[in-house]
C-alpha cells in the first residue's frame, strides 16, 4: 500500500538548515575553545552573514513553505493553534516564533561580533568603522547574545523531541528528505533564477561583512636609524 505524501522542503531550504545548525556548533565550539581558533571563529562568522542572507532573499522568492509570508506567525494563527483549529503544512505558527528568533538572534550574533574585539589579537573585520569604546559596547551585546541563542536552541531542540515523541510527527526527516507523510500540497516555485539570485545577494554580504572593501591600513612608519657611533 502506498503511502500519500508531499514534497514539503525545498533542496536549498534544506541545505541551509543543516550548513547553519553545523556552522552555529562550529561558532559555539571555537569561540568557547578561544586561542588560534578565534580566526575560524571570525571566518565561520562571515559563513553565517552568507547563509543569513541567503534564507532572508529565500524567505521571499523560495518554494511555498520556506516563504515568510507562508508561516508569519500572525496573532490569529497563533490562537487558532493553541485552540487546536490551526491545520497547515510546513512550520506551525509556535514552530514559526522560534524560526524567527533564532534568524533574528544569529542576524544580531553576526552583525555585532563583525565590529567585536577580544582585547588580546583578534578584532571583527568592520571593527575600523567603529572604534575601541564603540567596538566595546558591541563586544558585550556579542556576549549576551549568545546566551540567549543557547536558550532558543535548547528549547528549539526541546520542541522537536515533544512532536516526535509525544504528538508522533517527524519534524526532522521531512527536513532531510524533503517529503512529509500524509496529504497536502507539494510546494511549488524557487526556481534556479531565484536559486542565483539569492546566492548573488548572500555572496555580496560576505563580501561587504569581510571589510575586503575597505582601504588598506596606511603603513607603519620606518624605524629610526640609530647612529653608528
């Protein structure tokens, strides 16, 4: 007997996903270990800016479910849910909140450590548009940040074993596989010119998040010549 299914997420939705859950580890892992590490850590960061900027045009020109519009958890939505009326596919609009603030945290995550500094040897990239005292500041929100993207990912992680093991749906291989059991829709659209769209806009913000634009620092002046006496 067949069993009905639909194709639910998109090849590039899915790539995205397991490139920022291995490059989000990665982050956490080099900059808790810290020491040469730090340059990977400031490196795995611009990957992040790229894979941010890529879902966000992605949320827009992408297949049916990965569009923010598809699953912009409205306040109607979110009551029909916690009533029991809500019936869709792809994130639920609780599933939704937590999409949102995780891309909302890592955008700030990223955004700040491009001008944070560690007092020691490394400073962010864009660290020469904002000075020390400002480079401080942002450091610090850095720091907080992360925290926060702890908790979300604890209870991100904490929600999917609940649906998979209390309500009995897959949330994890439809993310791997691109099908989801049951009857619905299959997604439509995300075509290869969105595809190289969203890969120009998220190659241009590496390039911007880099600082490769910037001038190059003038050179340090030449050493005084001690007399040969």
């Amino acid at each position: 007997m067949n069993q009905e299914k639909f194709r639910l997420w998109d090849l590039p939705t899915r790539l995205f996903h397991w490139a920022l859950v291995l490059a989000v580890v990665a982050a956490i892992v080099s900059g808790q270990l810290g020491g040469k590490l730090i340059d990977w850590h400031g490196r795995i960061g611009l990957f992040i800016v790229g894979l941010l900027a890529f879902r966000l045009i992605w949320g827009v020109v992408g297949s049916t479910y990965a569009r923010f519009l598809q699953f912009l958890p409205t306040p109607g939505k979110i009551g029909a849910y916690l009533r029991g009326e809500w019936h869709g596919a792809g994130h639920n609009p609780l599933g939704a909140l937590s999409v949102f603030g995780i891309l909302a945290l890592l955008t700030a995550q990223v955004g700040s450590g491009l001008f944070a500094n560690d007092d020691i040897t490394f400073v962010g990239p864009l660290f020469d548009l904002v000075g020390k005292n400002l480079s401080n500041r942002l450091t610090g929100i850095h720091y907080l940040v992360s925290n926060a993207i702890y908790a979300l990912i604890a209870l991100h992680i904490a929600a999917i074993a609940f649906y998979g093991h209390v309500r009995k749906q897959k949330l994890v291989k439809p993310m791997l596989t691109g099908w989801k059991d049951g009857a619905g829709k299959s997604a439509t659209g995300g075509g290869a010119l969105a595809l190289i769209l969203a890969l120009a806009v998220a190659g241009a913000a590496v390039h911007g998040a880099s600082g490769a634009w910037l001038p190059a620092p003038p050179p340090p002046p030449p050493a005084a010549e001690t007399p040969n006496w």
